[in-house]
C-alpha cells in the first residue's frame, strides 16, 4: 500500500491483503473511519479486492474516554449497541459501512467458530 494510504494492520495470504483498521471507542474517527478510511482508502487497493476489517476497541463505560458525542446521543451500553450506532451515524451505509449481510442485524455477529 502506498505511505500516504497506511492501515494500521495489514495481512497478506498469497496475493491477497487484508487491510484491518483500528480505532478505539473514544477516538474521534471511531463513527466514519469504516467509510473514509477502510472503504474509500484501503480496501481499494487491488490486493485487497474491496476487502477489510474494521475493529472497534470496545470498554464500556469509561470516564474521558466514552465515544465522541455520548452526551449527545447517548452513551452506548454495550458492543451491540456501540456496533448499532456506528451504523447509524456512519456517512454512508454501504459497503465497509454497512452490514455484512443485509439479513444480518446489527448488533448480531457471526460466530467464528466452524464447529456449528
């Protein structure tokens, strides 16, 4: 990936990457970073194949250190609802910015267990 476009990590199989974008709750990027840094920027570049993980460091309540805007819009009880509202307060929803599966809710994760 070019300098100017960095993800914060990146995984490489054969030829493929896998950009991995990382914020935490109290960064002040953590609601569009999915949209203007993983989707626009990094899951472009044509290792990537339009692919990415965003992560979203998750503690819950924590004084100073709440999402941007919890006085605002509330503060988030727990990872589903923190999950929620980045959806809802991202700029564009889809893609990086929406569910991975439009049957799929938010605030439902798959699991990654294989043994189902």
């Amino acid at each position: 990936m070019p300098d100017a476009n960095r993800c914060d990590l990146l995984s490489t199989i054969r030829n493929t990457d896998l950009p991995i974008e990382i914020k935490g709750q109290w960064h002040s990027n953590v609601w569009d970073a999915a949209c203007d840094q993983l989707e626009d920027n990094y899951a472009r570049n044509y290792r990537s194949e339009g692919r990415g993980i965003y992560l979203v460091l998750w503690f819950g309540h924590v004084p100073r250190f709440n999402p941007p805007g919890a006085r605002e819009y509330g503060k988030p009880k727990d990872a589903s609802e923190m999950l929620a509202a980045i959806y809802a307060r991202s700029p564009k929803t889809s893609g990086a910015c929406g569910p991975a599966d439009a049957q799929q809710a938010p605030g439902r994760h798959r699991s990654s267990s294989r043994t189902q």
